[in-house]
C-alpha cells in the first residue's frame, strides 16, 4: 500500500510539472524577422537549454523561410531532434520521413535513421503505467518492429556509423520486447483453450527469437499444449530441446 501511495504521489509531482511547462510553452514569443543564420542561433541556444519547443518553434520558421539555404538540412535535422525531445512522434516521424526521400545519400542519413527509431520506440515507454505497475506487454509492438528495421538498416548499411554500436544493444532489447509480445498472445490463446494456436506462437518464439529469456516459457507452453492436444512426438521434442538448454527447469526435474 505504502508503495502504491508514493506511485500515485510521484504520478501526480509529474503530472504538475507537466503542466507548468506546457504553460511556458504557451509562452513563446512569436519568431523575430532575423536571418537564417541568426534564427538558427537562437534555436541552438534554446535547444541547449531544453526548450525544445522555442526551437521548434523557431526551426520550422527558418525551414518555412529558407527552404533551400545552405543550414537547411541542418535545420532540417535538428528539428527532428527537437520533436523527440518534446515528445511530438507524429511530426518526428513525417520529417524523417520527408528528409530520407529527399536525402537518401545525404552524409548524416545513419542519423535520421537513429532518430526514427528512437522516436518510434519512445511511442512504447508509458512511464505512468511503468510508475503503476501495469503490465502492457500485449499492447501493439508495431512501432517496435519499425524500430528494429530502422536500427538493421544501420547496422548492415552503415556498420562503421557511430551509433551502430547502440543500435545493436536496442535491437537485442526489442527482440525481447516483441517475444514479450508472442508470449502474451499465447497465454491469451490457452486461456481459451486454443492449444494449437498458443503452440504456434511457442514455436515462433523459439525460432525467432532465440537469443532471449522468453525461449524457456514459450517450450513451456509447447510442452503443455501438446499435452492437452495428445501430441505426444511434439511434446517429447520440446521437452528434450527444454532440457538441453534449461536442465534446472521444473518440467525437466519433474
């Protein structure tokens, strides 16, 4: 009870700092006729200092009046930075999209890649539900599958990029992630007695997603449904593969 009254505290201490930002967004002063090189000062130096949407603000206006200035990829680039800072996915993703149509070769494309796959993983974080306990396993990982293909893309076209490295470390956690995914579904199959449609997404798991922690649950769940499907062959398979790879399991010591 003591944890869930701080959970709710903390929610509602973040809930009103919200708040008091979203005001002072609504505080921003219209964007001053400078040029291009002076606005782009300006959002530099609100991006420094987190106002993330001053700088869009200002961003947008130097993108709307120098379209095709010598910083306008720059801007261009930054401003995307911008929406994922300040949480606008919608606009994050349409100016990523725009800029690799128009920009497929540009030097810095390993980074709008990045930055679409990270403003599309942060579309998955809740961090109320997280605070709450609340487990959202089986919510849509479509955003989490755009995520891993934007993050390949890195790691097979641009290997040598500076954030291939991470990208490596965030595609092993989204795999574990989408296995997350196959588990809940299959769970909700057993529940309703759909044992070859929950053994499915078992197997699914195992050849997929074999690296992750989720393999020893998904035999599991084989296991058991071919039992109760009479599947003797399938379910003697799974359980050697279980017992080769989790020896301490309970099903093996059992």
């Amino acid at each position: 009870m003591e944890k869930l009254t701080f959970r709710t505290l903390f929610i509602v201490f973040l809930l009103a700092i919200a708040g008091c930002s979203s005001s002072s967004d609504n505080e921003v002063d219209k964007v001053p006729d400078k040029s291009a090189q002076a606005l782009f000062t300006d959002a530099r130096e609100a991006l420094d200092n987190g106002l993330f949407q001053k700088a869009i603000q200002i961003l947008s206006a130097i993108d709307s009046r120098f379209p095709y200035g010598p910083i306008s990829h720059q801007v261009q680039l930054d401003l995307i930075y911008a929406y994922y800072k300040s949480g606008d996915a919608a606009q994050g993703i349409a100016l990523t999209d725009r800029f690799l149509r128009l920009n497929p070769a540009h030097v810095n494309v390993d980074y709008v890649y990045y930055m679409r796959a990270l403003i599309n993983l942060s579309t998955e974080s809740n961090l109320f539900q997280d605070l709450a306990g609340i487990d959202r396993s089986d919510r849509d990982p479509s955003a989490s599958r755009e995520a891993f293909k934007d993050l390949k893309t890195i790691v097979t076209n641009y290997p040598q990029s500076k954030y291939a490295a991470d990208s490596r470390k965030r595609m092993i956690a989204i795999k574990s992630r989408l296995a997350e995914y196959e588990l809940s579904v299959a769970r909700f199959y057993i529940e309703r007695e759909s044992y070859a449609s929950a053994a499915n997404r078992g197997r699914y798991i195992v050849e997929v997603y074999s690296q992750t922690s989720q393999v020893e649950e998904a035999l599991e769940i084989m296991i058991e449904c071919y039992e109760k499907m009479g599947l003797t062959d399938l379910r003697n398979n799974a359980m050697q593969v279980l017992a080769a790879n989790y020896p301490d399991n309970d099903k093996v010591a059992n």
